[in-house]
C-alpha cells in the first residue's frame, strides 16, 4: 500500500489510536527488549563495513547533538533539559519509510548505502544517549559530564561486545555443527540476545553491540548464510510491523490536539528537515564526495521512523516533567516526517535524476549444496567503468591464467557463457580461481573510474 500510494503514513496512521498508562508501559519494555533487537540483528547483517557506510556511521554521531534543542527551548518556552530530550528524541532516522515508497526501484550509487549507515547507527547512539539524559536528570556542570561518561562507556562497550562476539559467534558458527538447517538461524537469535544482554549487563549498549556483529557477520562466509539471512529478513519484517503498530497504540489523540502540543511539533518538523538537517549533515557529507543529486536526497531524505516514538516511550516511562505533551511534540514530528516528506520521496528523487535500478522480485534460485566451505569461488557485479563494462568475456586480457566462469546472471536470468558474451553493468558473474587471483578478478569487475 505504501509503495502504491507513494505514502509511507498509510502504515504509521492506520496504527495511531488511544491508549493506557500500563498498555504503555508493557509497549515500551517489549519492543526494546524483544522486537529491535531482533530487527537491529537482521538490518546490520545486511550492511558492511566495505559497502561506503562509513559517512553514514559518522552522521550517526552528528545527528544527536542537534540544533533544534534551542530552538525548542527558544520558541516554546520548553526549558533546556527536556528540550534536549526531544531533540535527541527526534534525531534518528528510518530508511525503511524512504525505501517503503519507491517501490519496485532502489537508489543506486553510495546514497543508499549512507541513509541505512546512518540509520543503524545512530538508533543505538539515540538510545544510549536518552537513557544517559534520563538517569542524569538535570542540566549543569556534573550532569554534562555524568552524561558524557556514561554515553562513552555504552559506546565503547557496545562496539567491544560487539566486536568480540561477533568474531566468537563466527567461529562458533564455522566448527560447530548442527544437526538441522533449522537451527542455525535460531542460534544466530539466540547468540544476539545473549550478546545484548552481555553488553547490557556490562553498562554498554546492547543495540549497539547485536548491531556491530551484524556487521560482523555480515562481511563473512558462514555455513546456512543465506537460510540464517532470510529467517532474520523475515522475522525484521515482522517485528518493525508490531513496533509500528503497538507505538501507534501509545500515542494518545487527545494529546495531538493541544496547541501546545501540535504547533510546536509541526514547526520542529518543518526546521528540522528544512533547515537543521541540510545545515549540518550537508556539512558531515563534505568529506564523502557524493554527487549533488546524491548529497541533495540525503540531506532531504531523513524521515523518522519507529525510533523517535521508542526514545519518546522512554521519557514516559521515567516520569520526566511535561511527558505526555513532550511524547506529542515527538509524535508530530514523526507525523509530518512520514506523511509530508515520505510523500514527496518518489517527486524529489525524479526532480534530481537520482540514479535508480528496477528491483524484480526474484522467486527462484538455483545452489549447490556442499560439506565443506567452498574455496577459490568469487562472485561479483560488473560496476560502471569497470573494465568489464562494455566488453566480451574473450576480450578480456587482464584476467589470471586460471579462472573459470561458472555462472552469469543479467536481468535475473541465466545466461549462456561464451566467448562472444559481451558483458555489462549490473550483470553477476561467478567466478572459480585461486585466491591469489582474486584481487585481479575484482579490478576487471569491480574497480570504477572512482575507486
């Protein structure tokens, strides 16, 4: 529906309704303790630290420390404690409403790649840094730095949980068997919960470190790979749909109505993704290099999600000063992001010719199931520019003595090879050679003219 009505609101509205102080609190600690970090699992093992995430992840750290704590404070008169709170509320930001509306296409180029980065990252940066506000209570000298201390200590926690377990957990995975394909994915969820809990209970960030072995993981071969990829694919799926639908539960009608609860949302909103946002990502993005249709869709694209609600969900639950109306202020914000600016997505990526790649939907599949790891197999996408590009598989002289390609996919079909079979970008090749031939076989199909 989202994809169809070019409206990602369709899924956030449908699920707004009244709500209970208790029916609150039993929200909140379930999808904090259960449903994100089953989704923070699957989303950053999709993600890689070679795949240019890297601006992404360090917008991550530029987005909490957000201008817009003065102008809450300034124009409504919110004072400066909680008007942090609601900025580093509402500075995370949520992919999946950007993607959710362009339907069968994806942005190709390192745009999208920099929007998930920044997304993953800076949800455990948001969280950590509430519950560091929340525990401090106050603004001075002392709290500032009781914050300081305890927001780097989940940080450097989270990423050392998550780096080790990470490692541990492919280990673990490569020499210890199972007696079923089924259970692989099921120990991959249960090692997450125990890294999170690991982490948590060390005074780091759980999210943080299920997010940094995701990552892990995610660069690496491992056996049942793709049967452990699709469970967490799906179980990600469900759990963002619940999230959605129990936070739109918490949010309370009544509340929205109040002027002082509406316009000051409304006007974060539109200052946030007007001028906040442009300002000071713009200025972040600098050492990326990105095009300027690319550089102009981040800066646009920063749609809030389910996120800003759970931090929101937080200062309810702590029972700060003015909850309720600051929980509103939030969840205006998140409304005139998902249905104003997710809206105006699909328009804005035409107006600047962002490269986009049509993305059919792919039933079928074909594999090889073998005992052990395979060896000296490559796959690879012909990139634009590639030497590759543009050239017959005969033709090309810079490849090593011993290759062999087995398979060639263009369009999602299978292709077959010969030496008059002209290749070209976007087409998957897999390759058999030796691992000394790899990096010889990744310049002919993969090193661009920017690389």
């Amino acid at each position: 529906m989202s994809a169809r009505a070019r409206c990602p609101a369709v899924k956030y509205q449908s699920s707004v309704s009244t709500r209970t102080p208790s029916w609150s609190r039993r929200t909140e600690v379930f999808i904090r303790v259960i449903l994100v970090p089953a989704a923070t699992s699957s989303g950053a093992a999709g993600g890689s630290w070679r795949s240019g995430s890297r601006p992404g992840l360090r917008r991550a750290v530029g987005d909490q420390h957000s201008p817009g704590t003065r102008r809450a404070h300034a124009a409504f008169g919110i004072e400066w404690y909680l008007a942090l709170l609601v900025a580093t509320a509402i500075a995370p930001t949520d992919p999946a409403v950007v993607f959710s509306v362009l339907g069968q296409r994806e942005i190709a180029g390192r745009s999208g790649t920099i929007l998930e980065g920044e997304s993953g990252a800076n949800d455990p940066v948001g969280i950590a840094l509430m519950s560091s506000l929340i525990v401090a209570g106050h603004l001075n000298a002392g709290a500032f730095g009781h914050v300081a201390t305890q927001f780097l200590l989940q940080m450097v926690v989270g990423a050392v949980v998550g780096l080790v377990g990470g490692r541990t957990l492919l280990w673990f995975t490569r020499r210890v068997s199972l007696p079923g394909e089924g259970l692989y994915p099921i120990r991959t969820l249960a090692c997450a919960a125990l890294l999170y809990g690991a982490a948590t209970l060390a005074h780091g960030s759980g999210f943080l470190a299920v997010f940094v072995a995701g990552i892990v993981l995610g660069d690496e071969r491992a056996p049942y790979k793709r049967e452990i990829e699709r469970f967490h694919s799906a179980l990600a799926a469900i759990a963002e749909i619940v999230a959605f639908v129990l936070l739109g539960l918490t949010v309370d009608l009544d509340e929205l109505t109040h002027e002082n609860v509406w316009l000051p949302g409304l006007v974060l909103g539109i200052v946030v993704a007007c001028v906040i946002r442009p300002l000071f990502v713009g200025a972040c993005l600098i050492p990326a290099r990105l095009g300027r249709n690319e550089n102009a869709f981040i800066l646009f694209a920063g749609l809030k999600g389910a996120v800003p609600l759970l931090l929101g969900e937080l200062m309810l639950a702590a029972g700060v000063p003015e909850a309720r109306r600051l929980y509103g202020i939030v969840a205006v914000v998140v409304i005139f992001s998902v249905l104003v600016q997710g809206s105006l997505t699909p328009t804005v990526a035409h107006l600047l010719r962002l490269p986009m790649r049509p993305v059919e939907p792919e039933p079928w599949a074909i594999g090889v199931r073998l005992a052990d790891e395979p060896e000296g197999v490559h796959r690879y996408t012909i990139r634009a520019g590639a030497p590759a590009d543009g050239r017959a598989i005969a033709d090309l002289d810079e490849l090593p003595e011993q290759w062999w390609m087995n398979f060639l996919v263009r369009d999602g079909v299978l292709i077959q090879i010969r030496g008059t079979t002209t290749l070209h970008t976007g087409v998957e090749v897999l390759v058999l050679s030796d691992e000394d031939g790899a990096e010889q076989l990744r310049a002919v199909f993969e090193t661009g003219p920017s690389t």
